[in-house]
C-alpha cells in the first residue's frame, strides 16, 4: 500500500492491551434457524483452517524444521503484547504498567514514564509497556525516544499491529517518510496476521480490533473491509456486514470474495433474493468458490427455488466439496422439499 500522509488521520495509542478475555467460538446467543445454516459455514471455515495449520506443523516435523516439544499455553501472548503473568516479576510489571497508564490518562507524563520504564525493569519482555512508553514519549514531543520505545515494542512481538502503527506516526514527526512507509506496511501485515489468528481461533471481538486497527492507516482499506464482514458475519452482526462489505463491492465490482461475503450477511438479513444474487454474481467471478454456491444454494432453498438451490448443490459435488453438500443438501430437503 503506498503510504499518503492525508490518510493518517490522527495518532492513535493502545493503552488498553493488558486484560485478555476469552470470548466463545459462537458469539450469537442462540442463532435464528436461518441463521444456523451461516453458522455451519463459520464452523466449517474454521474447521478448514484447523486441518491446515495441522498439517504444517506435521510437514514441518517431519522435515525436521520444528522441535519435538511446542511451546504450552501459558507461555503464548493472550493478546497483541501481553503475556500471562505466571511470575512476582511479570505480576509487578503489570501493576506498574497500569499505575502508568492511570497517569497518563491524567495527563501526569514523568510519573507514566518511570511506571513504564519500572514495567520494563520487571519485565523487559511485556510489550504493552513498551508501547506506552513510547506513547508518553509522545505525547511529551520526545520523538527520538518514542520511536526506539515503539520499535522495541514491535521486535518483541512481530502482530503487535498498533506498535507499528505508533513507530510510523514517530518517524512521520521526524521527519523520515520512507520508514514511515516502511512501517505502515508493517503495520498492516502484523494487524492483519493476528486478526486471522483470532478469527481462526473464534476470538470475534479480538478479531474485529485487530481488522479495525487497519482501518487507521487507510478508511477504504478493502482487505479489512471484507475481513470485519467476516467477523460480523460470524457474530450474527449482518447489516454492520452488509454496510463494511458493500463499501468494497462499490468500489471492487469484480470482488468475488466481498460479493460472498456480502451475499453472507444478505442471508443473515433474511433478504434471501439479494443473497442469492449476490452469491451468483460470485460464482460468476469465481466459478469454483465452494463457499458462494453454499450461500446460493441456501438462498434459493430459503426461496422456494429447489431446482435452482440443486444445481448449487450439483456444483458443490463436483467439486468434491462434501461436507458443505452434504450441509446444503440437508437444508434443501428441509426448506425446499421435492414434491409428493
């Protein structure tokens, strides 16, 4: 993405990085029955993504390129420069980091520093207070200083997207355009990487702060557009789906991704007729999209439309794709059944 100085609109800090919830795979409190058919295709996305990432672990196993033991779970970041705190010493850091983030808030910006700069001494590992260190910095017109803090923040954790997103802002007031361009583009690569982990993962609202966090450095940005239609999807959100994704569609009429997606939240919106050409219009773009002929075939089974939702499903089976045909085929008997 080309960097223009005009999109940055204002510097904006993460201050709130260390609490971590875990959020539920399904977010939807109890999903309408023409909502579950959506929720079958979230499952099956992520079961498809599970099966990969396994399957690169075991490729890399044995090929020799990973160690025999992973690392557990009480040693990986809960969020974007934050680590559980399993020691007095991580425990401390993090009390000092949020007596520092109290007093900046209040505007108190030595008494900040020496909390974050005390946070480090602790922990030099926590990320988080890297980061608000560099804000502080900042904040005060120390530029020089704020971007060696940001930088270190962003070596100690490669997804921590707004780290990256402050160094940029940092060398933007020094000056250096090159490494602010530089650094936007990281930016977006790190903010991009965690929001698919998340996603992955089932952790939605994560997922929609790291896509969101893309949306900084560019309002239009069409991958996040369609990533967040994704999320909100999931979450049952549609017409917040159905606003994100049509601003990609607008502008990307050859879009097959968004036009799915779309087609997505149309569905969840029980607008069956706009779904369903929605989805075609996909299949137009992208004759194989598995996906596309899903949400087709379950919009015009929701319509009535057996004969149409079949060749959907026909589609499907040649391309080998049997859990979603079995999936629609199942629904097609429900919502559209043959004639006695």
């Amino acid at each position: 993405m080309t960097f223009a100085k005009t999109k940055v609109r204002r510097a904006i800090f993460a201050f709130t990085l260390i609490a971590a919830p875990v959020f539920a795979t399904n977010v939807a409190a109890q999903p309408a029955p023409d909502s579950e058919a959506l929720r079958q295709l979230m499952l099956h996305r992520q079961e498809m993504s599970s099966r990969a990432v396994d399957e690169t672990v075991r490729r890399r196993f044995e090929e020799g390129k990973s160690d025999s033991t992973f690392p557990s779970d009480r040693s990986k970041p809960t969020k974007s420069g934050v680590v559980r705190a399993l020691t007095p010493e991580q425990q401390n850091a993090l009390k000092h980091n949020e007596r520092g983030l109290e007093l900046f808030s209040k505007g108190k910006l030595e008494g900040a520093i020496k909390e974050y700069q005390e946070a480090i001494r602790s922990d030099p590992q926590l990320a988080a207070a890297h980061n608000n260190l560099g804000s502080a910095y900042f904040a005060g017109g120390r530029f020089e200083d704020a971007a060696a803090a940001f930088r270190q923040a962003c070596e100690l954790d490669a997804e921590y997207g707004q780290a990256f997103f402050n160094l940029a802002l940092a060398h933007i007031k020094l000056g250096h355009e090159k490494v602010a361009t530089e650094m936007l583009d990281a930016a977006l690569r790190a903010y991009n990487s965690a929001g698919e982990g998340h996603l992955k993962a089932g952790r939605l609202k994560e997922a929609e702060e790291a896509f969101r966090g893309m949306l900084q450095i560019d309002q239009e940005y069409a991958p996040a557009l369609v990533r967040l239609g994704l999320v909100y999807n999931a979450a049952g959100r549609y017409e917040e789906a159905e606003r994100n994704v049509r601003r990609v569609t607008e502008r990307q009429p050859s879009n097959a991704v968004a036009h799915e997606i779309l087609a997505e939240a149309l569905y969840g919106e029980q607008k069956y007729e706009e779904a369903a050409v929605s989805a075609e219009h996909a299949v137009k773009l992208s004759r194989d999209f598995e996906e596309a002929h899903y949400v087709a075939g379950l919009a015009r089974a929701s319509l009535g439309q057996r004969d149409a939702a079949l060749a959907h499903l026909a589609r499907l089976r040649d391309l080998k794709s049997a859990d979603l045909a079995q999936r629609l085929s199942d629904f097609i008997d429900k919502k559209a059944p043959a004639k006695q």
